[in-house]
C-alpha cells in the first residue's frame, strides 16, 4: 500500500511537475496570435508611409506590382486560414502534451510567409490594402507560384501599354468619363478594349446611315433635276433654281442678300415706328430706299449696278444699329408672320389675275392673223367667180376616200391642220378635208387655200351662216342663246371682269363655246349626208404620221372611236358633270372615263341609227339653265355618246401641249395626232416654246403674205 501511495503520489508530481512543462509552449501560442496580428499591421503602416511617398515615382510599375501583390495577399489569406484552423484542432490535443512541433512549425511559416509578403509589397507596389481583395474577388483556388519571370513581367506592361494607347486615341470626354467609371467599377483592360471597340462599331453604324441618308438625298436631288429640264421655263418664269446658273451655291448671292435686308428692313421699320426711334427710322428709310433703286429689277448678280455692294455694306450697319436698340424676339416674329400674310395674300390676287389674263389671251387674236384673214379677204373679192373654185369637186362625195372634217376659223391654224396631215399622208389624192368657217373668214380660208393647194388632195369650203336648216327652231343651243336669260348670263357687266376680281366665268365666256362652229359637230350626218365615216379633226392639233388605218379599225358598233383621257382619278364624268343632279345621277356612272375631242372617227352610218343627234338635242334642252354642265361641247359629248364610244390607243392622239410642260417628249414624238388643248395654243405669244416647233416646222415663213403680216417664227 506505502508502496503504491508512493508510486501514486510519484505519478501525481511527476504529472504536476509535466503540466508545469507544458505552460511554456501554452504561453508562446498566445504569445504568437497577438504578436502576428501586431506585426502585420505595423508592416502594413510603415508600407503605406512608404508608397505616398514614392508613389509617384513608381506609376510604371503599378500594373506588375499589383499582380504580385494580389498573388502574396492571397497566400498570406490562406495562411491565415490555415493556421486558425490548425489552432482550433490542436487545442484538444494540447491539453495531451501533443503535437507540440506542430504548433511551432505552423506559427514559423505563416509569421514567414507574412514577413514575405510584406517585403514583396514594399518592394513593388507600396500601399498594401486588404480591399484588393474584395474587389477581385480572388478565388481560393489560386496558387502562389514564386516570383514572375521577366517574360511575365513584360506581357503585363505590354497590356497596360495598349491600354493607355487606346485611351489617348479616345476623345477627351468620354476617356475622363470611362477612367472614372473604370476606377468605380474595377474593369480590365479586356473588357475597357472590347467597349471602346462596341463604341467605335455604333459610330461606324451611324456613319454609315448618315452616309446612305446623303445618299437618297442625293438621288432625290438628281431625279427633281431631271423632271425639271422638261418644264418649259417661259411658263414658269425666269427665276428657277435649277436654272444653270444655281449649279454655283454662290451664284446670285448678293441679289439674294440685299433682299433679304430689305425684308429686315421692314420689319425694323415697323419696329422704330413703334418704338418712336425717328432717327433711326430716317436711315432705315434711306437705305431701303437705296436698296430698292441699286437691286431694280435685277435677279443676278451680273444685272446689279456697280453701287451695289457699297449699298449693301451700308444695309448691313443700319441693321446692325437696328438689332442692337430695337430687337425684340416676339415683335420680329410677329411681323415677319404678318408679313407672310401679305404675300400669300398677293400670291392669290396674282394668281386670279394671271387667270384672267390667260383666258383673256386665250380667246384673243393675234394682229398678224387678224391682219392675214383681212388681206386675203380682200383679195379673194376681187377674184373673178370662175376663179373661186377648187378643182376635184366630184370627190366631195364619194365614201371609198379619206374624208376630214375641220371647223375653224383660223386661217393659219386650218393650213397647218391640213398641211400635216398631206405631208403625211401615203397618197394625197385619197384624201378629202371639209372645210367649215364662218362668213367673216370664208374669203379668206378660199383664197388660202386657192393659193397654196395641198398637193393632190381635194378641198371644199362651206359658210356655216349658210346652212339654213341649222336655225333655232332646230337647234336647243342657239335658241338658248337667243334667250335674254342666257344673254344676262354671258354678256352683262354684272360679272367680275377685272384684273382685280379675277373671273370665275371668263373661261365659258370664250366666243368658241357660243359659235355655232363648235357646236356643229353634233351634226355631221346632217352636213354631210352621203359619207359613211369621217375623222373629225380640231384645229389645235398636228398630224405626225399617215391616218389612213383608222378608218379600218372596227369599233364594234359604236358610233365615236376616240383616246381616252382617265387617269387613276381625273378626267371622268364626275369632273365635267352635275353629279348632284338627279337625272345625271340616274343616267350615269361618275367613274366612268372621259375620252377627249380633237381626233375622232365617227360612223355615220350607225349614228343615224341610233340617232345620236336627237340625244344631243334631249340633254342640251334639259341644260337650258346650266345645272347639268357648264358651257363647251366636251360635257354634252360625253353624254351622248355615253357607251357608244370605242377607246382607240393612246399613240394616235396625244393631248396636252396647251397646258402641260410635263408631256413626255417620247410620247410626243411617237403620237399620231399632238394635241395643243388648253389656253397656251400655238399661235400665241404665251404658247409653251419647246411644244412649238411642231407646229411652226408646217408654216412657210417666207410667204409674201405671212411676211406682209410680221408673222415668224
């Protein structure tokens, strides 16, 4: 037992006398953990002392410093780690004295391997922060690989090399701007080049757009231009700015700028009167005035008289002067609006008069026609009767010939008519023209004719005076005319006639639209009982090519063959007829297509049949008060003739000429029969000039009586 207490009691020292041992390793743990700590964060301190002062000496090698900083810091985290956890399982085994080496192997490497990162950081970077490792985002499963190579070394530098390149090629904006967010949000290299690349495609999209924008713009431009060289510019005026001389951005710019002033110089005007500025006033007044006399009726630069730009430069100062004292941004604006105003107000009283005046040229004769028709007169009384008649009489009646039909009253317009169509024609002889005028130019259209017979071709001249059936008993319109309704209606100067009014009648007023002569071709069969068919002829119009085929075309029981002149929406019966009348309403279609007077071909034979003069008379009795259609022939014919016409192809008669510059020349140039409809007809002074020639190619200029006339070309 003494033994055992012995040996027991033994055991306990020697147990107290081994915890005693064990205290000194417990101690130098603890020691260890708070000495760390102190030691790394003082390390850091004395590091970030260090790099504020050098920093600015070590900005070349940030890039590389901070790549093996990251990579230090990394495995000084993992040590950490390491340690702390090797503390936690060695605790327990602490309280059996074991293990102890460990314990001193672990604490000597991570005390080593701070120490390493510490120096590695002080060496190449400077400040050292634990916040480098939050923005990266490091992944635990990084491995601190030794030092870099030099190869490392100098790719890293490469990179931060064509970086900074990329930045300075940038625009200064938008570098400051991507720096700064790049700071905030920590982006690389790679992804600060790939949005500089993003940025550099969408301004080469936009580039590109803005390039195919110019483009269109530029094919626009191009195509106006070409459809503008067909537009006659004595109907447009002289100012165009397609003209030749606009291809000068600059060209005429002084004209256009002394304009302009003068508009400023109104506007001030009005202004300083306002504002009671009397002096200023005065020199606006002045210079405007000096303005007004230097630019005259000047519209190039060419035509403005030397003191021009004197005068200008002199605008200019008052202008100036007036902005400075008077400028007010509401007052100008209002000013300029009214004055707006006005113009457009002028454009429309312009525009009446400019109507007005065509229509008034339109229904005018010229002095050289008037003076050949007088000259011919005289001299076709003063011809023997024997002499007075036209050789191949018997022909008048035969129907195996090529018969015409051609009212007028224009002895010049009547010679080209027939001369186109002679010179034209594959075999004059075969051909017949009926002439129709009335007694105040049937002398002359004789002795025209007697004079200058068309080759081989037969001629006959009639007095519409002289067909004593045509009377007004027999016919609705001349006894309309007879009626003091209509008289009150066309002749009274209850109407608007001046330049100031404009005319909303003029038009209908025309001595063509109350002649008998227009009228007349309601009633062929009467005026030439015994033909079979007959080309009915205006004679505004040009023969161009041989017309003998249409009097082979089959127009399948219908009595008129005629061109129709509908587009998608114009020229149909809702634009010549009273669709709000009910007996139009009942009777017609308002979509259904016009077809135009001036080249037709009618069957005699099957207008009697159908009585088609009768249907006439019907319709013109039910217009007495003109609340179906206006005056003309083209309403009552379209009625008439209402689904008994036959469309023939648009190469036989080409309209137009008296009223559209646009007429394509090709068209023109293949036509049959070219049209001068509307109020700018050939031989008038406001004709189209490029439409022209093909009519005056017909005219023998040299003619002793033409030549006594002063009429040319």
């Amino acid at each position: 037992m003494a033994l055992r207490r012995g040996l027991s009691s033994s055991g306990v020292n020697k147990n107290r006398s081994g915890g005693g041992g064990s205290r000194l390793p417990i101690i130098l743990v603890i020691f260890f953990c708070v000495l760390s700590p102190l030691i790394f964060f003082v390390g850091r301190g004395l590091i970030i002392t260090s790099a504020s002062i050098d920093q600015n000496n070590n900005n070349n090698a940030v890039g590389s410093g901070k790549q093996r900083i990251n990579i230090g810091l990394v495995g000084a985290a993992i040590g950490l780690e390491r340690t702390a956890g090797l503390a936690t399982c060695e605790a327990s085994f602490l309280k059996r004295g074991k293990y102890k080496l460990l314990i001193y192997l672990e604490i000597s490497w991570f005390v080593i391997l701070v120490i390493d990162v510490i120096a590695s950081s002080t060496a190449d970077l400077g400040p050292l922060s634990l916040d480098s490792f939050r923005k990266n985002k490091l992944s635990a499963s990084w491995k601190v690989i030794g030092g870099e190579t030099p190869v490392d070394n100098k790719a890293a530098s490469e990179t931060n090399q064509t970086a900074t390149v990329v930045k300075q090629e940038a625009s200064k904006g938008k570098v400051d701007n991507i720096s700064e967010d790049n700071a905030r949000s920590g982006d690389t290299p790679a992804k600060l080049a790939r949005r500089q690349l993003r940025q550099k495609r969408r301004e080469k999209r936009v580039a590109e757009l803005l390039q195919q924008d110019d483009e269109a713009t530029a094919r626009l431009e191009n195509a106006a231009i070409e459809r503008s060289k067909l537009v006659d510019g004595a109907v447009l005026g002289k100012y165009s700015i397609w003209r030749k001389e606009m291809d000068n951005e600059n060209s005429d710019s002084t004209v256009r700028l002394m304009r302009d002033q003068m508009i400023m110089a109104r506007v001030y005007l009005s202004i300083a009167k306002m504002k009671n500025k009397r002096d200023l006033l005065q020199e606006l007044q002045t210079r405007l005035k000096e303005s007004q006399r230097s630019l005259g009726e000047s519209s190039a630069d060419s035509d403005l008289h030397p003191s021009a730009p004197g005068k200008l430069k002199a605008m200019g100062q008052v202008l100036s002067k007036a902005r400075e004292q008077l400028y007010d941004c509401k007052l100008v604006t209002g000013k300029l609006r009214a004055m707006l105003q006005t113009a457009d107000e002028q454009v429309r009283t312009l525009k009446k008069q400019s109507t007005f005046l065509s229509q008034l040229a339109a229904k005018t004769v010229p002095n050289g026609i008037h003076c050949l028709s007088m000259r011919l007169t005289i001299d076709y009384y003063l011809l023997p009767l024997e002499k007075r008649k036209f050789p191949r009489s018997e022909n008048l009646e035969n129907p195996n010939l090529y018969h015409y039909a051609l009212f007028s009253d224009n002895v010049l317009a009547a010679s080209v008519v027939v001369n186109s169509t002679i010179m034209n024609a594959k075999d004059s002889s075969k051909h017949v023209f009926h002439l129709v005028t009335d007694k105040l130019n049937f002398g002359a259209m004789n002795m025209w004719f007697l004079l200058n017979p068309p080759g081989k071709a037969t001629i006959h001249v009639e007095n519409v005076d002289e067909f004593k059936w045509l009377n007004s008993s027999y016919c609705p319109v001349l006894r309309q005319l007879e009626s003091a309704a209509m008289k009150e209606y066309y002749f009274k100067a209850n109407h608007p006639t001046s330049l100031s009014s404009g005319s909303s009648n003029l038009k209908y007023r025309n001595p063509k639209y109350l002649s008998m002569l227009n009228h007349l071709r309601f009633y062929l069969p009467q005026v030439y009982p015994k033909l079979d068919k007959i080309l009915f002829l205006d004679d505004d119009i040009v023969v161009q090519k041989d017309l003998t085929k249409l009097w082979s075309v089959d127009l399948n029981g219908k009595v008129n063959g005629a061109v129709e002149t509908c587009g998608e929406s114009f020229h149909r019966f809702d634009k010549y007829l009273n669709f709000s009348n009910p007996h139009i309403a009942r009777h017609f279609d308002p979509n259904a297509c016009g077809w135009a007077y001036g080249m037709n071909i009618f069957d005699l034979k099957v207008w009697k049949k159908k009585d088609i003069t009768g249907i006439y008379h019907k319709w013109q009795n039910m217009n007495e008060d003109r609340v179906l259609w206006k005056l003309g022939t083209l309403p009552p014919g379209l009625i008439t003739f209402y689904n008994l016409t036959h469309p023939l192809q648009k190469s036989w008669h080409v309209l137009g000429l008296g009223y559209n510059p646009s007429v394509d020349r090709s068209e023109i140039e293949n036509a049959a029969v070219v049209h001068y409809n509307g109020n700018m007809k050939p031989w008038l002074e406001l004709a189209m000039t490029k439409y022209r020639p093909y009519w005056t190619k017909y005219i023998k200029y040299d003619h002793p009586y033409l030549r006594n006339c002063n009429l040319s070309e």
